[in-house]
C-alpha cells in the first residue's frame, strides 16, 4: 500500500513540474526580443561611409522627402551635418 502512494506521490511531483516548466517557457518567451523570422535580403548603402548593411538593421534619417539608411548614428550626424544650411 507504502508504494502505490510513492507512485502517486511522484507522478503528481512529475505534474507539478511539468506545469512550472511550461510556466516559466511562457514568461521567458515574453522577455526574448523579437526578431525578424524572414530577412527582406534587402541590402541599403550607407551615405557617409558607403557600406552596406541589411536595411532592418539600418538607422534612417528623412531628408528632403528622401529617406537614407546609415550604419551608426555617428554617420547619421554627420550626413545631418553636412546638409544643415551654414
């Protein structure tokens, strides 16, 4: 009779842990950021050092109704800089 109540004894611990781990699953899963599972491919140059880089992972400035991707936002300013009126 001692061992059907260790069996019943562990398969409820079994439960309980299965129901935290999938407990934690979900709140971890909520923390990670989210990336881009389908890539575009879609390469953009960078207007100051001429490099080119994926564009969901290009800063971007509007200028002249024109939008320009940058690698840093140091090349960003930069750009901005040049095209302010002196």
């Amino acid at each position: 009779m001692a061992s059907f109540f260790k069996i019943i004894l562990y398969g409820f611990l079994i439960y309980i842990i299965y129901w935290l781990y999938r407990f934690f699953k979900v709140l971890n899963k909520g923390s990670t950021p989210r990336v881009s599972k389908r890539p575009s491919g879609l390469m953009v140059r960078d207007e100051m050092c001429n490099t080119y880089l994926p564009k969901e992972n290009a800063l971007k400035a509007n200028y002249a109704g024109k939008e320009y991707y940058f690698c840093s936002n140091e090349c960003r300013q930069k750009f901005l800089e040049q095209k302010k009126p002196h």
